[in-house]
C-alpha cells in the first residue's frame, strides 16, 4: 500500500494545528487589552505556543489516522491534546519568565482548539474532494469472506476518503456479492482488477493456507497485509513487538498501569464530587416525584459483580413497581427471555420510563464511584447469577473497574442484542486508555440527550 497519502494528510494535520496555535495567541493579543504582542519581536511565545500544543495533541494520539478518522473522534482527541498542551505552555512561560497576563493565556487555550478544528475540517473537506475524483491509491481484496472480512471491509469503505478502495473478497467457502471469486483465481484476480494490497482474514483453521497463498503472488507488485483471527483471545491485548530480532505477536493480559489507576480514580472522585454537588435538587426532585407517584422505597439497591469479582451495592432510583423482582422470577420459570432487558416492560412505572430515557435513574451511582465500587467509565456491573454463567473468556471484563457508562452503552444501549454487550466491554479492556475514557464520556452526553435505547 502506498503510504505517502496518509502521511501527506498527516503533515497537514499538524500544519493546522500549528496555524490553529499561531492564530490563537494573536487573536488572544487582540482581545486582551493587557497583552501587546508583535509576531516580529516575539517569537520565543510564538515558538512556545506550537511546540506546547503540537506536543500535546501528540500525546493524545491526536495524528494516529486510524484512531481520528471520524469527526467525533478527532474533537475528543484535539480537545484532551489540547488541555496537555496549555499545561506544556504555562510550564514553559513558568521557568522561563515570560510575562503573559492570564486573560490572554484563558482566550489562548480557549481559542487553540476552535482554530485547529475549523483548520481540520477545511483540510479534511478540501481532501476529500481533491480525492474523490482521482484514481484510489490503494485497490485492497480480501482474502477471506467471513466475519473478520467484512469487519476489515467496512473499516476500509469509511476510510475511502484516505485513497483506499475496496474491490471485493476471495474466498472458497462463504461470499456475498463482492465476492470475487475462489482462492485458486487469488494471481488472475490481482492481475485484472490490478490490486495493490491484499488483507488476509482467514479463520485460524485456515491458516495453513497462507503459505500457498503467498508462493501464488509473490512476483506481483502487491502487498500482502494479515488481520490474525485471535477471537478465541478476544480477551487479551496484542501488538506486534521484536523479541531477540523476531517480529512476534504479543498477547498481554489488560492491566492498567499504575499511574493510569491513580488518574482514572482522581477523575472518577472528581467528576462524582461534581456531580453530586450540581444534581443535588435534581435528585431531591426525583425523590420527591417517585414518593409521590408510587409506593415503595426511593432508592433501588441491588446487588452487583465489581472488579476483580468483588460484591457490592448498586444504587438507583426506583422506577419499576415495589414487587418488580418476585414478577420477574415468576416470569423467568416459564419464560428465560423475561431475564433480558426490553421495552414496554409492564413492571415500569410512567415516572420511571421518563428516568430512564435520559439514565436520571443512574444518577445515586455517583456515590458508588465516589466510595470506590464503580468507576465513571467502564463494563456495566452485572448481576450475580448471569457471571455464574460466565465462559472463562467473558470473565475478562472484570479486570478493570466497571462503570456508569461505557462502549456498548454508547454503541447500542438496549437496543443492542445483550450478548453483544460482553464483546464490547472486552473491546474496551483490550484498548483501555485514558483518552478512551474521555471519548466515552464526551460521546455519553449525546447518547443520554437522544433517549434512543433507553428502556
């Protein structure tokens, strides 16, 4: 695959960021009244600024393509590069003793991140027209039609604006209607429909295949690219790394590091100090109404499986009627299905349908993060007697906090078949990160404002 079109695209990106900088802080001297500045005379600010902010977006994987490549994305990861980098720039004019006043430093780091994103999206707009008419850089076929395949296709379309082009898949066994043809026509086909990367996703059992695979396309000018079929270690986190001169997948259980746990516990005690704080007549309100509209307690405690297994107490308002669990055991002795959370359930109350198309239900959580049972971000606590029921692979999901909100819930909520929310929340074991809290809980206040899957 030719390289050079991300690469261009990223030079750009960090060209914005540059300009978004520089524009910045003149315009922060404009408004300032206290500020004078001269982008002649005052370079070392200027110098600063940049190099502040560029590194702070770096460290916030703010130019890795395959993590930005959706707008959404790529505002979360600006606006957590950009709050590094304003702590870079008042650390540089800290020790060197540049006299900035505050009110320009403020509209600074307010403005940086308006300035870079409306830069992004003219780069981003302006490349995807200068794309659109031109011939792909990269013609991809893929070797495997199964469900890792369409995964990988559905990755390359909405990277097609990057100059990837899916033309179709190979395959003996399972196809669709991009399905090309056989393993034995793999050469023909690279020579006809003049392919320039090939991706294979066989199954494991497959693999043997490769070997062949190879010897039939070595002498074309094709690359040869391999999405491993690891779903039997869903669980685990790989990455290719050298050992003893040997590139080999590494499989490492997903721990949080140290210094991670102790920002995502400041975060979590933080933001639930907030929370409680600001909601507090919201909350008052709440109880009142649940009093008044139906009888039984206020607070719906439950309890749930934590990290590490450990049992705790879930705190909610009660929006279901006083006996909604012996209904619901009565239901599941004829009825398994009645266990899986739905819509229309009759145990519900009008008050608390309303709670929980906006997840005002949830709001007591704030005092389980707050004495440590729960994290703001995270697997959703499960029940007892569904981890009972748990493969060793689906227990993985209890290695890390478990939270308020988290990637199914963003990805579905209800509305999402219930064993697909094991798969998410190993996504989010496997690829946990800091700046993947913030994109969750940036993406968690749309998802809450819509109601959709709320039930």
């Amino acid at each position: 695959m030719n390289d050079q079109s991300p690469r261009s695209y990223r030079t750009l990106l960090i060209v914005a960021d540059g300009l978004g900088a520089l524009f910045a802080l003149w315009f922060a001297a404009l408004i300032s009244p206290s500020f004078t500045f001269s982008p002649r005379t005052d370079l070392v600010p200027l110098v600063f600024a940049v190099i502040a902010m560029l590194a702070g977006i770096w460290s916030m994987r703010g130019y890795q393509l395959h993590r930005i490549f959706r707008i959404a994305d790529e505002i979360v990861s600006l606006l957590a590069g950009s709050v590094v980098g304003m702590g870079i720039f008042a650390g540089l004019l800290f020790f060197t003793n540049l006299d900035l006043s505050r009110l320009a430093v403020f509209y600074f780091a307010a403005l940086t991140p308006a300035f870079s994103m409306v830069l992004r999206v003219v780069w981003r707009l302006l490349w995807k027209w200068r794309q659109a008419p031109r011939v792909p850089t990269a013609r991809v076929l893929i070797v495997g039609a199964g469900s890792l395949g369409h995964e990988v296709g559905a990755q390359i379309t909405e990277r097609n604006w990057l100059g990837l082009e899916l033309v179709g898949y190979v395959d003996d066994h399972s196809g669709n209607g991009l399905t090309l043809g056989t393993l034995n026509e793999l050469e023909r086909l690279c020579r006809e429909q003049r392919i320039d990367v090939v991706i294979v996703t066989l199954p494991l059992s497959e693999h043997g295949e490769l070997a062949t695979l190879l010897e039939r396309i070595h002498k074309l000018p094709v690359q040869v690219k391999m999405a491993p079929d690891m779903y039997p270690l869903a669980y685990l986190y790989s990455r290719l790394e050298m050992f003893g001169g040997m590139p080999l997948i590494g499989l490492h259980e997903p721990v949080i590091a140290p210094w991670q746990a102790v920002i995502k516990r400041g975060l979590d005690v933080a933001i639930a100090l907030a929370g409680l704080i600001l909601t507090a007549p919201v909350m008052l309100a709440i109880a009142i109404a649940i009093r008044l509209t139906s009888p039984g307690p206020i607070i719906f405690s439950h309890e749930r499986v934590g990290e590490g297994g450990r049992l705790f107490r879930m705190h909610k308002f009660r929006t279901m009627v006083q006996n909604a669990e012996q209904i619901l055991l009565e239901e599941a002795r004829t009825n398994e299905e009645a266990l899986i959370k739905r819509a229309n359930d009759p145990r519900v109350t009008p008050l608390g349908s309303w709670l929980r198309r906006f997840s005002l239900d949830e709001l007591p959580q704030l005092w389980n993060v707050l004495t440590g049972d729960m994290s703001i971000v995270g697997p959703r606590p499960e029940l007892p007697y569904l981890v009972e029921r748990y493969e060793p692979w689906q227990r993985k999901r209890l290695l890390v906090p478990q939270g308020i909100t988290g990637w199914w819930q963003i990805n579905g909520r209800s509305e999402k078949p219930m064993l697909l929310h094991t798969e998410d929340d190993l996504y989010y074991v496997r690829n946990y990160s800091l700046l993947l809290d913030i994109e969750i809980m940036w993406k968690t206040i749309w998802v809450v404002l819509r109601g959709k899957g709320a039930y």
